[in-house]
C-alpha cells in the first residue's frame, strides 16, 4: 500500500473531505512535474555535474495559483537563467481549467443567470468568481454570434418560415422588443434557423433587412415563405425573391375571425374554417371556403370579405400533400420561439442587446445541431419533385 492509498483509507475513517487529499497530491504531482520539464529542457538534473560551465542553469522560481475541481493548487513555476524555458504542463496566463469554462458557458447556455453561476462555481470549485469574471468567460459564445452571422447558406430552399418574438431588453428602459427570426428547410428535408434581426418593434422593413441578409449570404432561390398576416410583407418578398409564393398561416387566420365573432357563435364558425385546410386538395377546399361564405355571410361580412380578398389562404395546395401539413402554418417555427422563451423564463429581462444575442445563439446552435442533418417529416417523399418547381 503506497503513501496515497494509505492517505486515502485513513481520510475516509476519519470521514474526511477527500477532495482535501486529491488536491494535495495533484498539486505535489504538477510541481514536480515542472521540475522534471526543466531538467529535461536543460538537459541535466538538479545539482548535476553536467550542468557546469553548460551556457544555461535554474535560477529559482516563481509561484502561482491555478484553480482545479479539488481547490487552488500553490505551485512553484521553475526558471532558467537565460529566461528560455516554457512549460507545457499549464496553459500560459490561465488560472482555472479549461473544465470550469466549459462548465460555465454550458451553465450559462441553459439560462442559468451569471449571479447563480457564480454561486454554483463556488460551491464547486471553493473559489468565488464573480458575476463580471462569469459573464467575461461567457463572452466566448460572442465568436459564435459572428460566426453564424457570417456563415454562407444554401443556394436553394423549399420553404422559410418568418415569425418574430417578443423579449424585454434594457436600452435605457427595459421593453420588450422583436426578435425576428427566419427558418428554413431545404428540398432534402434538413431544417436550420437562418437568420435574425432584434428591433423594437416588428416591420416589413426589418423583414427586408432580413430577407437582403439571406441574399448576400447565398440564398439564390425559395419556393414558399409562410408568415402571419404582416402587411408589407408581400412587398420586401417580392423584391428579393421575385418567384416565390407566400402562405399566410392559417392558424393565425383563425384566431383572427375568433376575435370578430361572438362568443356562442366561435367554435362552430372554427370548426367550419378547419374544413378548408382539412381538405384533401384545392378544389375541395375552394368549396369548403364557398361554404363558409355562404353560411356566414350575413352574421359576419366583413370576416367573410376578407376571406374571399385573401389570396395567401389556399397557396399550401400547390406544393405536394406529403407537407401541407407543415406548411399552412408558421407551428414549425412558433415551437423554436417557445423553446426559446422557456430558455430565457428565468430571466427578467436582457442587460443589452449582446447578452440577448448570445442567449438566443445557444438556443439557435442546438437547434440547428439537432435538427440541420435530419429530414422534416413528408420531405422525404417530395425531394425530386421540389427540386423540379425551383
């Protein structure tokens, strides 16, 4: 039984806290491991003969902390006269392991607030880092924030869905403000959130924007955008994506006419606009639509008219039966918005537009991750004949 084992067994008769003699021998270990760089870039051990009249000697050392999972380790960093030695044992101008950063950013890519991490590391690691120390540690999601901004897209995909969602941020007052969202599945079926922009309100100009965003980054062709009933929109599409059809979410069509309706008279009128796009094809749904027109018509005429003027409500019939079902709503893209605010629940609001931005990119690179290299449900099916409509 050697000299660690026996600090072991006697540590846990006594009930002691073992990380106390983990860190005692860790830190033994990497001190003499310095030592033993030294001799080797040196070329002869400590008190060598050898090492007379050799151009190069020890002259002394320096100390330094390094925070490990087991407490702060003291270590003696050796040194040559000629100041020529590096060693490789400790990354240079670090003081803690690459494991509490990684362990910070995954802490912090769960929503979990800088104040708690902070906390938590103390607990872990015995060192108090403050909340400033975990935030800086946390700016290295800021490069991924870059990277995906700038990374370049596909040329071709089948549908996008646009939809914005609201978060409170801190300018000098906190207010909710949109955050603009663009997801998109390719012919093969393989999904990713595209891009987005965070403005005070939403906009067919910021939709622009995010649209001009999508062409400089290589998105040459789209077949279908599906969004709410935004105005404007129509125009910022057709001015970067001339040959692409937009379907106006149906969902958010029936909420509408559920709000203009009375209360008695609302599940019937829902149950009759579902028809449309229960249809199994175009023609039965025109004739669903007919009769809502004519059974309607006259308690509610304006909800009726403006059915009739929508030409965004039926479009989803033009691509094949196998997606309809994800395409006549903007659902696909409402469920990564309530993933994100889940995410983001703890917190009472965002100190800048750069907190709100590495938060939302977490979210976006799991997302993008899980679901960039699966196939959306009926895509599968339809790829060839995608690829023919572009």
């Amino acid at each position: 039984m050697n000299q660690f084992t026996k600090e072991i067994v006697s540590a846990l008769a006594q009930r002691q806290d073992l990380d106390i003699i983990f860190k005692d021998q860790l830190e033994t270990a990497v001190n003499e491991l310095l030592q033993n760089e030294l001799s080797a870039f040196l070329g002869y051990e400590p008190y060598d003969r050898n090492g007379f009249n050799s151009g190069n000697s020890r002259n002394g050392h320096y100390t330094r902390t390094f925070n490990t999972k087991y407490g702060e380790l003291n270590l003696t960093i050796p040194r040559d006269r000629n100041g020529e030695f590096v060693n490789h044992t400790l990354p240079a101008y670090q003081r803690r392991t690459d494991q509490l950063e990684q362990t910070i950013i995954q802490l912090y890519q769960k929503g979990i607030t800088t104040h708690e991490i902070a906390d938590l590391m103390e607990k872990m690691y015995g060192s108090y880092y403050t909340p400033q120390t975990v935030s800086n540690l946390t700016k290295v999601v800021n490069e991924q924030v870059e990277a995906f901004k700038n990374r370049t897209l596909s040329e071709r995909y089948a549908v996008v869905y646009l939809d914005a969602t609201y978060l409170p941020l801190r300018r000098d007052t906190v207010a909710k403000e949109a955050v603009h969202i663009a997801i998109g599945i390719q012919p093969n079926g393989h999904k990713e959130v595209l891009s987005y922009k965070i403005a005070p309100t939403e906009s067919s100009s910021v939709w622009s924007e995010v649209l001009a965003d999508l062409k400089d980054r290589g998105v040459q062709q789209t077949l279908l955008f599906v969004a709410d009933g935004l105005v404007g929109l129509e125009t910022a599409v057709g001015k970067y994506y001339p040959n692409a059809v937009i379907q106006q979410c149906l969902v958010h069509v029936s909420r509408n006419i559920s709000h203009h309706v009375r209360v008695h008279d609302r599940k019937a009128v829902l149950n009759d606009f579902k028809l449309i796009h229960q249809a199994t094809n175009k023609r039965m749904a025109e004739h669903s639509l007919a009769n809502f027109v004519d059974h309607w018509r006259k308690r509610y005429p304006k909800v009726t008219q403006a059915l009739l003027k929508n030409q965004k409500l039926l479009v989803f019939f033009n691509f094949p039966p196998a997606i309809r079902s994800s395409i006549y709503s903007t659902n696909l893209i409402e469920s990564f918005n309530k993933k994100f605010k889940r995410q983001t629940k703890k917190r009472e609001q965002f100190p800048n537009e750069e907190s709100l931005e590495r938060t939302l990119m977490t979210v976006i690179l799991d997302y993008n991750d899980k679901f960039g290299r699966r196939t959306h449900k009926g895509f599968n099916l339809v790829q060839d004949t995608l690829e023919s409509m572009f």
